[in-house]
C-alpha cells in the first residue's frame, strides 16, 4: 500500500492506519491528504472487489470526502451524503476502517448510510435526493438552538440532483438565508449517464442578445487595440472563462445561493480552499466539484455504469444460474413490442439494473429513462396510456414507494393501462434496509381497479407480461432479485385467466397458499411433510389482487386449514386477504400466515434473510403441521364451519 508523509515528516506507517476519527485530519498537510488519497483508493478496490459493493461511486469521492472532513469537525457539524454509496471513503475516515472489510456482509457495515452505525452518519441513505431537505432541516434546528458554530454540508451527485425533491430543497434553502452548503458531486452520472435538461438548462444565456452583443462588441474593441491578435485570443479565452462561470451560476444564484466553483474534484488544495471559502459565506452557498466516477481504477474509469457496483466474484467450478428475472423480463417486452407498437418502456435512471437496456438496443424510439424521478415516471406513464401506449414502468419495489401517490391518484383512479414491474421484489440481499423490496404487496393491495401479479418462476413471468400488456387497466407484476429458478421458457407467450391460481399439489389435510417466490419452497415443504404422512395442498397463488376466491372457499369447504406464505410485510399482505375472505364468509379455520416480520431486517444474502425472516421450506413445514394438529385438536371439541 502507498505509504507518505505524517505530520513531522516521512513516515513507513500507512497514514490511514493513523485515521481514528476524522479529527485525525486538522494537522495533515496537503501531501499528507494525497498520500492518504492514495491509500484509500488502494484499500477501496481491494476489499470491494472482494465483497462486492458501490466502488465506481466511492472512487470519485475520494478527496472530497477527505477535504470535507479535514475542513468540518464531525460529527458536531454535519456532513450529509446523498445517495450513500458515495460514502464508503467517509465510512474509514470515521473509524470504521477496522470493520470495512465485512461490509455489505451479513453484521457488517451497510453499504449505505445508518444513523444506527455510527454518530458521523449524520443521515440515513439508500434513496436518492434526500440530502438538501435533511441538512435543511438540521441548519434550521442548528439557527433556532442558537448553535451558530455549527455547520451543515450536503453532498448531493451521482444523479440525485435529477430528483424532483432535491430541488424543492433547494427552493426552500434559498430564501432562508442559513449557513448552509450544498455540494454539487458533479460526475456527469447516476448509475447510467444522466439524462434529462438540467445539464443544458442554461443555453439560454449562451443564445441570449443581449450576452451576445457584449461578447461581440468586447471583441470589435480588442480588435481596434495594438497587438490586437494577441489581445482577441487572450480575449478569447477571458470570455470562455466567463461563460463557463455565467453558465454554471447563473441558476443557483437565482435559486438564492453563492455559487462557487466549479473545482476540481480530485485536487485536494482546491477543494480545501474552496470549502474554507464557502464556510466563510453569510449564507447558503452552492460549491460545484467536478468528479470522475471511478477515478484511479481503469476498469472502472472505461465503463463507469457497469462499475457503479460490483459482484463479489463467484466460487470457482460454481454451476452456470439460470437466466435473471430482470432479463428474462426484458426480452420478453421486446418480443411484445415486436408485435405491439403501443408499447413503449420506462426506467427511473436503471437501464441496466432492469436489463432495460437490451429493450433500448432494440426499440430506441420507445425507451424512455427519465433520470432519478420515481414520480415524474409513473405519471408520464400515465399520460402515456391516456393517449392510447402500452407502458410498462420498470421500477425496483423500494423506489416505487416514492411515487405512491402518483400510483394511486394518476394511473388507478383513472384506470388507466400502465404496467409496474417491480424488480427487486422480496429481500435485496446485501443492499440490505433501504433496498428490500417487502411492502409493494401491502401497499398496492388496498388501491382500487389494480391487478397484482406475482410469478412462481421466470417462464411465468413472461406469460404474466403478456397478460398485463393486453389488460386495459393498471396491473403491477412483482419479481425477485437474481436469477430464476431454471424453468424451461420454451412454450410460446400466452395470456392467463386474472385472479385464477394454480393448484401444483392437491392434499387432504392442510392448504399451502404461496406467492412468487415461495411457490418452490413450499413445494419442498409440502414433498417434506408427505414423507411423513402429512398431505398438503400447493397453490401457486399468481394474483394477489383480485384473489382465487372461488379456489380458496372451495378448499375452505373441505374443512382443511391454510398456511400462506409471501415474501412481503405480513401485516397488510396477501395473508391479510385471506384472512379477510374468510372472515367476511364466517369461516372458522386455523390459518398461518407466513411473511416478513414487523422489524427492520439488515442485509445479508437472499437466502440467509429469508431464513431469518421464517420463510425457509423448513419453517413453511412447520407451520403446515402446527396447523393440522391444531385442527385435529379442536375438531374435538367442535367441527370448523365451512362454506354452505
């Protein structure tokens, strides 16, 4: 590892293994903060090319972490990062460097931000363009507690400024006149190249009259001067100055900011000044550092979206997976908008992480991605399908919560036909709180006029697509992270009956309703629980919304209880519907349902969390058994009541 200079001079020991906290950093010299750059750049691709994680992100953040915090004193002032995987490098220079090489592991450091980790993560993050409103929020408490020492820094990039609510922040921030700073992550980048106006807003001042008739008539009166040649390039290069400066500015100091910058992003002496310079502002100050995503690792520098994270690598001699959900999903909507010129796509800023980049390729006049903007998505959507397209939304389930309203008010009051896929359904894995994907069930479900989907594999995620596109009304189809479950796909695409399951097992003694995911679980429940003489009905649930009610009654009637097992908070899901159907027939039978429990879960592998959670095939044949002794025991006392 790089080794440089401490405070008395050369040193053998590594700088960052004398960083504690970030006070470690007032009395380091400017070579001192290169050498530690240089450190933690090495110690950044080492353990996330083992672990996996965020490294293209973290990489360009580098000196600006380290500038912030030799400038700041956290955590008494505060240093808010927007979209948390910016923030591995402010994780070691917080005292966490001791524990970075488990994190995104299962009781390792979160691979995003956690008020609960640690008294420097000032804010929790997963989602993107909360930063301004947070550190908003705390300059205000700061200014009414009368700690006017105190000083509050977001650091918004990677995209978030493409987010609607980063700009109501900015709204705010501009006429409260706080001490207040908001750094500008400028790497051109979210996890794709940003889309959008925001980079061009200002072509209006370069096309202007009146700054056009200023930059010519300071260019005739050079002319007219000795040595004007000389005069008109040096006159040149004085009005590009200019206009990069006017361009750059000119709409923070509207929204009530001083701008300074831009910096650059990777020269630790400009960014210290710059930031000494913005610390000494009587007011909110916009500081723009431009970065570049994956400085100092080639392969992230050539192909800066697919290093935005990286996978731990896998097991040598580990068996081929089959396909992904998420690709299998997409090349389905192609072969659909092969044959449906309605159809048209929608990503919030994940061409790749919805594999919607293969729909790009192939339809390009049909792909839309509309940066970091969850709302504007489902509503544009919505104005599509007002107009007669076919849209499909594909948005993962934890950011899809941003646009609920939108999903309510704009598309299923007014029934109109916009598909949601919602990748990343169920557990996240190693994303860990702020990704899983465990209430989309919970909170589509009580919206009137939706369809709710869920495929038992990937070749019934295609048949569920095709269905979606031709029903005229919204209809959400909810999958898992990864891959899928090896499931021949060799039948042609066809449309399947709405609100009918799938009964794979039928059984006398007990009724295992699953959703998604947990279809193949417990079908190994159920071959577990035959081996001991237990017969158990599987259903493979398919429509959450509307409910196989015929099916489930029908069971009902045979005096057999349920257990139903989904991948989503239980309380709300589809348990709760069945549960409700019977109550509202007066059915008095044992039922167990079986979901994600009321607390928070951190990240861990896929399977890991599930078994944490009591979803394992396992704990589904514990349950079904609890339930048939529990019925074979009050049917002692008194006979369940069935339908009739």
């Amino acid at each position: 590892m790089t080794t440089g200079p401490d405070r008395l001079g050369e040193s053998s020991t590594p700088i960052l293994d004398t960083i504690a906290s970030p006070a470690d950093l007032k009395g380091l010299s400017t070579s001192s903060l290169n050498a530690l750059a240089a450190e933690i750049r090495a110690e950044l691709i080492d353990i996330v090319s083992q672990n996996g994680g965020h490294l293209g992100a973290s990489l360009g953040t580098v000196e600006l972490a380290i500038a912030l915090h030799h400038v700041y004193s956290s955590p008494q002032d505060k240093i808010v990062w927007d979209v948390g995987h910016q923030a591995y490098v402010h994780k070691l220079l917080t005292g966490r460097r001791d524990r970075f090489s488990t994190i995104r592991q299962e009781g390792g450091l979160s691979g995003f931000l956690s008020r609960d980790e640690s008294e420097h993560d000032a804010f929790g993050a997963g989602h993107a363009s909360t930063s301004i409103s947070a550190a908003l929020g705390m300059a205000v408490a700061f200014s009414r507690l009368g700690e006017t020492n105190r000083r509050v820094a977001a650091v918004i990039g990677d995209g978030a400024l493409t987010g609607g609510m980063a700009f109501e922040g900015l709204n705010n921030a501009g006429i409260l006149n706080l001490l207040f700073l908001v750094v500008l992550n400028d790497n051109e980048m979210s996890i794709a190249p940003n889309v959008g106006a925001i980079s061009k807003y200002l072509d209006r001042v370069r096309t202007d009259r009146r700054y056009n008739w200023a930059k010519d008539e300071l260019a005739r009166n050079i002319e007219r001067l000795p040595q004007g040649d000389l005069l008109v390039e040096l006159g040149k290069r004085w009005k590009d100055s200019l206009k990069e400066f006017v361009y750059h500015a000119q709409i923070w100091e509207e929204l009530g900011f001083t701008y300074v910058g831009p910096v650059d992003g990777h020269d630790i002496r400009a960014l210290v000044e710059a930031i000494q310079q913005a610390k000494n502002v009587d007011g909110p100050v916009f500081l723009h550092v431009l970065t570049k995503k994956g400085q100092g690792f080639a392969g992230a520098e050539s192909d800066r979206e697919r290093s935005h994270a990286v996978s731990a690598p896998s097991a040598p001699g580990a068996p081929k997976s089959p396909p992904k959900y998420q690709d299998v999903f997409a090349q389905t909507l192609i072969e659909l908008a092969n044959e449906d010129p309605r159809i048209v796509a929608i990503t919030a800023a994940m061409p790749t992480g919805t594999s919607l980049i293969k729909f790009q390729q192939a339809h390009p006049d049909r792909f839309f991605d509309v940066g970091i903007a969850e709302q504007h998505a489902v509503t544009f959507a919505a104005g599509l399908a007002a107009e007669g397209m076919r849209p499909v939304a594909a948005i993962y389930s934890t950011f899809l919560q941003r646009a609920y309203d939108q999903i309510q008010h704009d598309v299923c009051l007014q029934r109109l036909p916009v598909v949601f896929a919602l990748d990343r359904a169920g557990f996240a894995g190693d994303d860990g709180r702020t990704h899983h994907g465990i209430f989309d069930l919970s909170y589509l479900r009580c919206i009137p006029d939706i369809v709710i989907a869920a495929p038992k594999d990937e070749n019934e995620l295609r048949h569920l697509l095709a269905t979606a596109v031709q029903h005229d009304g919204p209809f959400a189809i909810r999958y898992p992270r990864g891959a899928g479950v090896g499931t021949p796909m060799t039948d042609p695409l066809h449309t399947l009956p709405i609100g009918r399951s799938e009964v794979l097992r039928d059984g006398d003694d007990v009724a295992i309703l699953a959703v998604g995911a947990m279809v193949l679980p417990a079908e190994r429940a159920a071959e577990q629980l035959a081996s001991e003489g237990v017969s158990a009905t599987v259903v493979n649930v398919r429509f959450v919304k509307p409910l196989d009610e015929a099916l489930i009654l029908s069971l009902a009637s045979r005096g057999r209880g349920f257990v139903t097992v989904e991948e989503n908070a239980i309380a709300g899901g589809f348990g709760s519907a069945v549960l409700e159907l019977l109550a509202a027939h007066g059915i008095e039978l044992p039922v167990t349902t079986l979901g994600v429990p009321d607390r928070v879960f951190e990240h861990a592998s896929q399977g890991r969390l599930r078994e944490l959670a009591g979803l394992s095939s396992a704990h589904i044949a514990d349950a079904a058994r609890a339930v048939v002794t529990n019925h074979s025991i009050s049917n002692l006392v008194a006979p369940a009541r069935s339908v009739g």
